[in-house]
C-alpha cells in the first residue's frame, strides 16, 4: 500500500513540475511579443521626426554646397535670393524693380514683348511706311534729353509714339550657313543676301544680283524704300543692325530705281542709300568707288494709294496703303524743332486731336521714286521739304549737339538730315479707325 502511495506520489510531482516549466516558457514567449510591437509603434511615432533631424543636419553637410548636387527646382528661393537671375522659375515673380533692362524678354514665356519693353505691337498693314525707325531717344535741339511728358517742350518725337504702337518694330532672323546666309525680314516678307559686293557700278550691282546666291536665284535690286526698311536710325556708322547684317559699310549702296529727273545734269542717275545714318540721294551710275550692293528677293513694296475727303471745312487725304490719315493743308515756315513738334501736338482739324509729326518712314512712304517735281502721288503735294519727328542720332560733325533731324523734299524726294532750326513745312499724320 505504502509503495502504491509512493509511486502515485512520484507521478504527481512529475506531472505538477512539468505543468509549471510549460507556464513559464508561455510567459516569456507573451513578454517578447509585446516588448516587440511596442518598439514597433514607437518607431512609426519618431521616424518623421528623426528623419526630419537628419535632413536639418545635412542641409547644413558641405557636399551639399555642391551646385551640380543641388536639384534648382526643388530650392525656394524666393525669401533667400530674391535677387538671383539664375533661378528658372521667374514666370510668376514680378521683375520690374529687381530687372528694368526690356531688351531681353524672350526667356519668360509669360511675359510679352510688349509687357517687357513697353511697346504696343499694333495691328495695322504691315508696309514700308508702318515699319518703325528704329528710333528709342528723345532729342532737344542740342542734346539727348529724357523723353519729355505731355504738353512739355519737344513731347511728341518719334520714340515716344513707336512706343505707343504707332509703328511695327524692326524683326529678322537669319537662315542658313556659311557665307551665303539668308536675312529674312519676318514684316515685310523679304528676304535679303547678308553678304554684300563692294565698289561695282550700278550695271555691276544688277548684274550681281542675277547671279545664284544660297542656291537659289531671283534676287534683285532694291527698290529705295525697300532698302530704306532696313535702316535703323537708332544706330549710325552704321545705320543698321550689323548682327544681322555684319560687314556692312557707312558707305553707298545701290536701288533699282532710276532718277526720273529729265534734265540732262541728272541723266544716268541712280537712287542709292548711305549707311552712315540712313540718307537717301542720287548718283550716277558709273560711280563705283565706295558704291556695293546687297541683293533682295520678294514681292516689291508698293507705293501710296491716295484718297480726298473733306470733312467739315477740313480737308484730309487717307492712304489705303498704311491706313495713315494725313492734313491735306499743311503749314508753312515752322521755325524749329520743337515749335514743328508743339504745331501737330496742339492740332485741330477735321474733328480730330491725336495728330503728330510723322516719323521718317512715315514721311517717305509718301514718295514716288519714279515721277519728279514732286516725286509723290499725293494730291497737291508742293516741291518743298517736309519736317519729321525723327531726329539724327549721331551729333553734329561740328560739335557735340545733336542738331539735326530728318526731313524729305519732295522737289525730288531725296530723304536727308537738316538742322532742327531750320524753317520747314509741317504736315501733321494720324492713324486712321
């Protein structure tokens, strides 16, 4: 019995021994789970920040410094650099105070050229006479001066008004390689040899512009006004854009057109334009010293198409054209610059009050290089000069004033530079509705 109760009793704490050696291990295993997902949420809480940390401590590391490691795009510069050019995302920045300079507002595709530079693009006949000079300053009859307000002295000038949009800006681009490059004049649709012949008589200069250039054939002489288009009278020796237009000389080059005068002195004349500041006058064709050639192609520009209105006891002439209305009485004797400036500021006439001096493009566009006394088409027309408000842009080969502006006689219609205190005719131009 004794022995029965001992092995029972063996059995027993057996059995109890193994029962709490399995509790045990159970707990342990519960305590490592838990300790596990605990450390787990911890991390998820503390990562942004301590991530967040380590990106403050490298923003300051010197391999950041490293311009070529630095992704631009993702850097707000807009409180630290206010001032950097080199940022590439300006399109919504406003650049009016930190950058003035308009010349250059092709790399903001959300800026205009007209938002950039002031200058209204306007929407009129794109000819000859609608072409802007070139002109950017405003002159007194002595000096370059700042362009003058409204109802001041010399306001009214021809750099004042291109800004406003009465005149379409100058634009070429340049096609092709080598030496025989194309100028293309993305206005008037003609497009220009950028190489030039130098010292050839005018027979020599028709007979170049037969030859093949870029290719191709169909280039021509220039007609004057053609070749007048691409004068810039913003510049001088020369008068041109000699990026687009390099090896120009201030020296004489060739038109087509011959000079319709009869007398005999003027016979076997021809047109030609100076580059020095942009002149227009008359030379015999044999003339080849310091007389070149540069060859265009394109529909010829045309000439001024006149018609009379009278309104009220007015009389105007509009030409279809350019779309410019014009005084058909005009007056007489203006004795300077400023008072032929203040004679069409302050004009009245056929119910109108934004008339002006007209530009030298303008003024031109009037002539017709094939008649004489007068060489225009314009009704009534007197042989006389004709003041503009464009002025020369080079000083005075005499002193260091800015005395001349440009004028046309259209006794001929050499268009020239004259002294601004000349006594000259003035007839005021507007643009038409």
């Amino acid at each position: 019995m004794k022995k029965s109760l001992l092995i029972f009793t063996l059995i027993l704490s057996v059995f109890l021994l193994f029962s709490c050696s399995s509790n045990d291990d159970g707990e342990e295993l519960t305590d490592t789970d838990s300790d596990t997902s605990q450390d787990a949420d911890n991390s998820i809480d503390t990562l942004p920040d301590e991530t967040s940390n380590d990106e403050d401590k490298n923003d300051t590391a010197p391999e950041q410094d490293d311009p070529d490691d630095i992704e631009i795009s993702d850097i707000d510069t807009s409180e630290n650099d206010p001032d950097d050019s080199d940022d590439p995302d300006t399109s919504d920045a406003d650049t009016s105070e930190n950058d003035p300079d308009p010349t250059d507002p092709i790399d903001d595709p959300d800026t205009t050229d007209d938002e950039d530079t002031g200058i209204v693009i306007p929407d009129i006949p794109v000819v000859f006479g609608n072409i802007c000079t070139g002109q950017t300053k405003c002159y007194s009859e002595t000096a370059e001066i700042t362009c003058p307000d409204e109802g001041e002295a010399f306001f009214g000038q021809d750099a004042q008004y291109a800004k406003k949009g009465t005149c379409i800006p100058q634009k070429f681009t340049v096609k092709g390689s080598g030496e025989e490059k194309i100028v293309f004049d993305e206005n008037l649709k003609l497009e220009w040899q950028q190489k030039i012949t130098k010292n050839v008589d005018w027979q020599q200069a028709s007979e170049e512009c037969a030859k093949e250039y870029a290719g191709s054939y169909g280039w021509r002489l220039p007609t004057p006004k053609e070749l007048l288009s691409i004068v810039d009278n913003g510049r001088y020796d020369p008068a041109i854009n000699t990026d687009l237009f390099p090896g120009t000389t201030d020296e004489w080059f060739w038109t087509s057109a011959d000079f319709a005068s009869t007398a005999d002195a003027d016979q076997n004349k021809a047109w030609f334009v100076r580059f020095d500041r942009g002149f227009l006058s008359h030379k015999v064709k044999t003339e080849s010293e310091n007389m070149h050639v540069r060859c265009v192609r394109g529909t010829p520009l045309p000439d001024g198409q006149f018609e009379t209105e009278k309104i009220g006891e007015d009389e105007i002439v509009k030409d279809s054209v350019t779309g410019l209305v014009w005084q058909k009485t005009y007056k007489d004797s203006v004795k300077t610059f400023a008072d032929a400036l203040s004679t069409c500021e302050n004009l009245e006439y056929a119910g109108k009050s934004d008339w002006r001096l007209p530009n030298k493009n303008e003024l031109a566009s009037l002539a017709n290089y094939g008649k004489y006394r007068p060489a225009s088409d314009f009704p009534g027309m007197p042989n006389r000069s004709f003041r503009t408000s464009s002025s020369d842009a080079k000083k005075s080969p005499t002193s260091d004033d800015w005395k001349n502006a440009w004028y046309v006689t259209f006794y001929d219609g050499i268009v020239n530079f004259g002294g601004k205190s000349n006594s000259d005719i003035v007839r005021c131009v507007r643009r038409g509705e």
